[in-house]
C-alpha cells in the first residue's frame, strides 16, 4: 500500500493497494476502483488489430488493467469479468483487496520520490514539477516534451483579478501555463531527481516555483495555488506554516475539503477543518 502524486497536471495523490493481480486505486479514501492484471497476450492481439480488448465487457483503466469492481462508503460492487480471466479467481483476490484496504488507515506512505522536474532557463532551478516515478527504473522512460500542464479550468474554477471584460481574457490556469512556459525557455529543459531524502532545497513545496518578479504574474500564481489548495493538502511532508495558510485558503472551497480530507497527512487547525466540513453538509442539506 502506498501513494503518489497524480500528474500532469496535478489533481491530487492517489492511493494504490496491491495484491497479486489485483489492484485498488482511490482519489479520495471514498471511491475506489479495484482492477485486475489482464494477460499480455490480450494487448498484443489488440496492438496488432487496433482494438481494445476490454472494452466490450470492462472499463480499462491503465496499461494491462481492467476495472472488476467498485467500492465505496464499505459496500463492494461487482463488474462483469473479461472472459479471458479466471471468475472464480478474480473474485477470490478482490474480497480479499476489499478487506485489506477497509482495514487500511489512510494516506498510504508516499513512494514516488523519483521526480522529473521542468527547469527554470535563468538559474537551471526545478520550476515545476512534471511526473514522479516509484521505481528507479521510471527514470530511464523518455517522458513527453517537457510542458507543464494546469489543471483545466473546467475542473478548477478560478476567479480572475480582473473585472470583467469587453474583450475575450484567458483563464488563470491557462495563463499560469504560459508564464511557466516562458519561464521555462524556447528549448525547455527537464531533469530527474532522487527526493529519498526531501530536503526541502530548491525544490518547490507546492509543485510550481511562486516568486514572480511581475507583480499580475504573482497574483496569477497565488490565486491558483489558493484555489488548488484543498488538494495540495494531501502532499506529505509540507513545512507546518505553509500546511497551516494552505489549511486557511482549503476552507474556501468546503465541498473540496469535505471530499479530500480524509488523505490529508497533517492537520495544523483541527477545528477550522472540522467547521469546514460542517459547513458543507450544512450547505447540501439546505441546496
């Protein structure tokens, strides 16, 4: 059982049970979807074909994967199994991965502390990070063209500094990927980092470098990592005054605080959290 963080972009740390074939992956500690190891055989006709092999009788989620079931709030439920899969077996290993991970406490140990960093062009610094890999043969995968990506303002809503305008304004998050671009340089560099021991360094805490010399660039940078806030909560190891402001920006999206605070490590401000909390059940019972 273990954790890491879920990029690019960024959208929070899963947590990842394994047992034999089977594997359960959560967002949140609530939902979580158990999927089994699918024969290689498969994926190679497939490839060959062109043709999902799973796709008929089970969602696949990740390479040789196939989504059997789901489990939340403790009850377990049922998919139907691919035919090449053993029925008997698969449901054998999932009742007993359901069980492990009922029992489980959360967040999971982080394990992913080989980290592909986008460099700042100026001083050759980590700008922004990129992938984190949990074996250190990952390191020696040809990651993508080295962009970072913000989350998709369809998901996270941010409010512009500006009022509104006559004229089209892109939104925060993708004006935040611009300035990293820039920052980044026409030939963008990346490197990999072992972080077995994270000192905090010239490694950015919350996954994206935040000193701007522009003034806007800064409010930009602010309002995402503000807004992004309820789930950079689930990193591990953040230095307590920045866990704590980060605790005080969360509670301004209860809903996001409700939903992740069961994978968040540390809590600096128990009862601010807890009012949070309430305050979102408070709000869905009068919706």
């Amino acid at each position: 059982m273990y954790s890491r963080r879920m990029l690019l972009p960024f959208v929070g740390v899963a947590q990842i049970a394994e047992m034999g074939k089977a594997r359960a992956l959560s967002m949140d500690g609530d939902y979580w979807s158990i999927q089994y190891m699918l024969p290689a055989y498969l994926w190679e006709r497939a490839g060959q074909r062109g043709v999902d092999p799973g796709s008929t009788y089970t969602r696949i989620v990740g390479y040789n994967y196939a989504a059997v079931a789901t489990a939340r709030q403790g009850q377990l439920e049922s998919h139907p199994v691919h035919p090449a899969l053993d029925a008997d077996e698969v449901r054998s290993d999932v009742n007993r991965l359901f069980e492990a991970i009922s029992a489980a406490r959360l967040p999971f140990e982080a394990a992913d502390r080989y980290e592909y960093w986008l460099l700042d062009s100026l001083d050759e610094k980590p700008l922004a990070l990129l992938y984190t890999g949990v074996a250190e043969q990952e390191m020696a995968m040809t990651p993508p063209r080295p962009e970072w990506q913000a989350m998709p303002a369809s998901e996270l809503k941010i409010e512009p500094p500006e009022p509104p305008q006559d004229v089209y304004v892109p939104p925060v998050n993708y004006r935040l990927e611009r300035m990293v671009a820039e920052r980044a340089g026409s030939k963008p560099q990346a490197g990999w980092f072992d972080r077995a021991e994270p000192d905090r360094g010239d490694f950015p805490p919350c996954l994206i470098r935040e000193d701007w010399e522009d003034e806007r660039e800064q409010v930009l940078c602010d309002r995402y990592l503000r807004r992004l806030a309820p789930r950079l909560l689930m990193i591990q190891g953040l230095p307590e005054p920045l866990r704590n402001q980060l605790e005080q920006s969360a509670c301004e999206h209860v809903f996001d605080v409700e939903r992740f605070h069961a994978l968040y490590p540390e809590v600096v401000d128990e009862r601010l959290l807890t009012s949070a909390r309430v305050q979102a059940r408070m709000r869905r019972a009068n919706s």
